[in-house]
C-alpha cells in the first residue's frame, strides 16, 4: 500500500491578502481537503503575515510562494503538489 500524499498548505492571514482573496481561497483549500479523501493528506495552517503584502494574496505549498494567488488557481495548484509529491518529484 503506497504512503499518503502530505502536502503543506500555509496561507497568510495578514489583512491585505485576507482582503485581496485569501478569504476566498480558504474556502477552496477547505473543499480540495474534503475532495482529497485518503488520496492525499493536507495540512493547512494560518500565518499572520508573509511580509509580501504588495503581492498577495500569498500561498506557501510544499515551500514554494505563491503570489497572487486567485481562487480558481488553488486547486490546481494543489493537484501539482499531489501528483509532484506521488512521483517524487
């Protein structure tokens, strides 16, 4: 039986990305962790700020920023880090 898939999720919470669209993508990372199942293992967690502000909404997955991040990107962005983490990769 193949390990879970973890894949690490740290999405600011400072004022300006919660405002820019964090507040919406917090809701997309809920429903991609209830979409994920046993495929995969997300951990989400809150960070206060990034000090990034001018080019958030900021996400960090696996360790890789991202910057502007708009709500119809999370989910993609989160099969990336699922299907990269099941190959190694």
């Amino acid at each position: 039986m193949p390990d879970t898939t973890v894949v690490n999720v740290t999405i600011c919470m400072g004022s300006s990305c919660f405002s820019r669209g964090n507040s919406r993508n917090i809701e997309v990372l809920r429903r991609c962790v209830e979409e994920a199942g046993g495929s995969a293992v997300i951990e989400t967690r809150g960070h206060l700020c990034e000090n990034m502000c001018k080019s958030g909404p900021n996400l960090i997955i696996d360790g890789t920023v991202y910057q502007n991040v708009q709500p119809t990107a999370v989910a993609g962005l989160l099969r990336h880090h699922i299907a990269a983490n099941n190959t190694g990769g």
